[in-house]
C-alpha cells in the first residue's frame, strides 16, 4: 500500500510541473497581450513622439519578465528617449529594428543586469510587435503632419488670394500677406517677414533687425525686378525646406501677379482719360469751332437771302443757324464733361454742382447735388477720380437704366469720404448687385479708379426700385 502510494505520488509530479508552466505561460501571454493592447489603444495621433515613448515604457516594462529591474530606450528619427532609472552600463539587450516607410529610422532595445536571462522568444516576439507598432504610428504621424502643413499651406494662400481681390492699397495687400502668412510658418510665434518693393519695405510685428537666418523668394512685375519677400527665424529654429520655401515662391508670386494686374488698371484709367481729355479737346478746339463757323455763314446766308427777297431760303439758313447753334452748346458741354475745367478752376464741389445743373438741363430730368459740409480734397487725381466716377454712375443711370432722378450726394465725416450717386431708374446694364456681375467696361474702369484711391466702391440695388453707388475711402 505504501509502494502504491509512492507510485501515484511520483506520477503527479509531472503533472503538477506541466499545469505550473501552462499557467505561468498564459500569465505571460496575458501580459503580453495587454500590454499590446494598452500601447496600441494609447497612440493617438495627436500625441506627441514623446508621450507615445513614455506611454511604452508604462506598459512595456511591467510586461517584461524582470519588471522591477528592466529599463528600455527608444531611437527614433535622431532622438533618444528612456524609461526611469535607465542604466546606460546595462548591455544584456533585446533589440527591435523600427521601421518607417520601408527604412530603418531607428530601435526599441530593452536592458537587463548580465545575470539576468531573457524570456526568448516570448519577449522578442512582445518587443517586435511594439516595434511594428511604433513604425506605423510614425508613419500616420508623419502624413498627418504633412497634412496639416499641406492644409495650412493651402488655407494660406487661399485666403491671401481672396484678400487680393478686394484689398485696395499696396500697404493694405503687405499687412494682409504677413496675417496669413506667419501663421502658415512652422515656429509661427518667432517668425517675422519683409517686404521690399519699388524701394518701399513693409515689416510684420515684431520684425527685429537682428534675425539673419532666413527664406527669400524674388518679385517680379512685368518681367522686371522689383522686389523680395523675406522671412525670418532666430538662427536656431531650423525652416522646412522645401516646404515653407515653396511657400514663400507662392506668395511671391501671387503678390507679382497683383502688382502687374494693378499697373494693367492703372494704364487702363490712364489711357481712358487721355482719350477723354483728347476727344474733349478736339470737340472744343475743332468741332465746336467749325460748327460755330457753319453758324455763322448760315446767319450771314440768312441775311442775304431776305436781302435778296427769297424768304424761303432765308428761313432754312435761319433754321441751319439755329441748330448750329444748339448743336456749339452740345459740343461745349460735352467738351466740359470730358475735360472739368470746373474741378481745375474751382475744386471738386463745385465741378460736381456743374456737372449735376448741366446732366438737368441736357436731359430734362432732376439731378441734385447735396453736400451738408463743405468738403476740400487738394490732390488733384484724387478729385478727378472721384469726379469720374460720379460721372460715370449718373451716365449709366440715364443711359442704360433710364432714371428721370438723380441725387449726387459728398461728405466726409470722421475722416472718411463718402460719395453716393442714387437714381431711379431701372438699374444699370451688364450690373448684377448680389453677385457683383460687372461686365461693363465703364463699371470696370470706375472699379479700377477706386481701387487706384483705396477706396470701396459699392453697387446696391434698392427695394423700392433704382440703384445706388457707393464710393468710400479714408482720407490721408
């Protein structure tokens, strides 16, 4: 019975042995498997490579065989990172390749005391698998911060551009590259830029003289240069080439683009108002003079004839005389609106007074002229701007919306300029208020001559009929 007792005993042992080491393996593995789990639930891509490298040591090290003595580094991408109480003397190691996009950027290694053994494979196998894992969240982290360069890049240029479309002056354009621009920079809070043209230079805030580490893209205008853009870093905050300078070029180039559209304009007004100013001297100098002449003989015809005693002919050179006549007047006030000798002579109000009693008695409708406080523009292209489009407004009006009123409104008030030209009419031609459809070269060249000043030009249609035009500027 004894002996038996022995037997059974004996053959238990194994037994035992194989249900101890089932148990301590699936201990193991249930180690391994939820410190993959807590890792890979961890790497959020809005960590940063520095708490992702902490949060593996975290979960790593309590899963390892010897936890209370192991210690791990990372090297990732030329950074070092290493769990607490890392021993640089300890070289008893596993080690784990990382890979990003195909290519080694760098190594997991986990460290024991030489005395102490690894768990191989079961430790390999956990410290690839991390490995593996923290390639793949480089990787993401890698295109979503490319992303969100990308978008920033795009989001920049975009909103330049669109500023572009509307902003006026050269000052105005700089002031809103530099607001979109750093922003879009990789160290924005140190970034500053420059802009130097045509012998002007415009500065973000907070540009300092002493910042010489930079990025420069050239301005060009009509093949011509004229300028650069420039940004700055301090000399330790390296760029992102090619990125930012990419960047940059674009924004060069958009800005080049402005200024050549901005010289188109302003050769477009300059070449309008040296034919208005030609066709008005021509009609003052020549034509106006030859139909004066025609009048005369007419009136001497007219003489003759009832000298002569044919009445007959006499009334038909007295008609021709009297339509000479009309027709000198005609050719006179359309020589003074091609040519204001009024706004030379007497300034802009009092061109402005003309121009509305001369619009009355031309077309036989009302046109008002209101101005409450007197208003003193000395810049003589200033005046003639405004004068043009006021001009401009009040022909449309008649010509294309048929108006029978018309009111010419100027006043300046905290030191902003206002002109308003409101009508009755039926609207103008080509002109769609809500989407600000303008394919009209006179509404064009009044929208180029605005922009010349710095000014908003406004069209607004009214619900109770007729359409008003809005000039306003700030007065320098």
């Amino acid at each position: 019975m004894p002996s038996q007792d022995k037997r059974h005993a004996s053959s238990a042992h194994p037994l035992m042995d194989e249900n101890a080491d089932a148990s301590k393996a699936l201990r193991e593995r249930l180690k391994e498997i939820t410190c993959l789990y807590e890792i890979r639930r961890g790497m959020g891509p809005e960590l940063s490579v520095d708490n992702v490298c902490r949060q593996i040591f975290e979960h790593l090290i309590p899963a390892m065989q010897f936890p209370e003595i192991a210690t791990a580094m990372i090297e990732l991408d030329g950074r070092r990172f290493t769990s607490g109480k890392h021993d640089k003397g300890l070289t008893h190691e596993l080690q784990a390749t990382i890979n990003v996009n195909t290519s080694s950027c760098g190594q997991l290694r986990v460290f024991y005391p030489e005395d102490k053994p690894f768990l191989v494979p079961e430790e390999q196998r956990l410290i690839d698998a991390i490995a593996t894992d923290l390639g793949r969240w480089f990787e993401r982290k890698q295109i979503d911060e490319a992303l969100g360069e990308r978008l920033k890049e795009i989001t920049c240029l975009y909103e330049i551009r669109h500023g572009m479309g509307v902003e006026l002056s050269l000052d105005n354009v700089c002031q809103q590259i530099f607001e979109h621009l750093i922003p879009a920079m990789q160290f924005p809070e140190i970034a500053t830029a420059m802009i130097e043209l045509d012998g002007r230079r415009f500065t973000s805030e907070n540009h300092g003289q002493g910042l010489t580490h930079e990025l420069k893209s050239k301005i060009s205008a009509n093949n011509n240069s004229c300028g650069q853009l420039r940004v700055f870093y301090p000399e330790d905050k390296p760029f992102l080439v090619p990125e930012e300078q990419r960047l940059i070029d674009a924004v060069a180039s958009d800005l080049e683009r402005w200024l050549e559209r901005k010289h188109l304009e302003q050769t477009l007004v300059s070449i309008a108002e040296e034919n208005q100013r030609s066709i008005g001297q021509d009609l003052h100098d020549n034509l106006g003079q030859q139909i004066a002449a025609i009048g005369y003989q007419a009136k001497a015809l007219q003489k003759k004839m009832s000298s002569s005693g044919s009445m007959e002919a006499a009334t038909v050179a007295a008609s021709i005389a009297a339509q000479a006549q009309v027709a000198v007047m005609q050719c006179k006030q359309l020589a003074q609106g091609l040519l204001p000798f009024e706004l030379e002579t007497n300034g802009l109000m009092a061109a402005l007074r003309a121009f509305a009693s001369r619009i009355a008695i031309t077309y036989k409708i009302t046109c008002d002229f209101i101005c409450k406080k007197e208003v003193v523009i000395k810049d003589k292209d200033l005046a003639l701007n405004i004068y043009r489009i006021a001009q401009e407004a009040t022909n449309n009006a008649i010509r294309h919306g048929g108006a029978q009123h018309v009111t010419i409104s100027l006043g300046s008030e905290e030191e902003m300029l206002r002109l308003s030209i409101r009508d009755d009419g039926s609207g103008f031609a080509g002109l769609n208020t809500k989407h600000g459809a303008t394919p009209g070269m006179g509404i064009k060249i009044m929208q180029y001559r605005a922009r010349q000043l710095g000014a908003a030009l406004e069209f607004v249609s009214h619900p109770e009929g007729g359409v008003e035009v809005r000039l306003e500027m700030r007065m320098m």
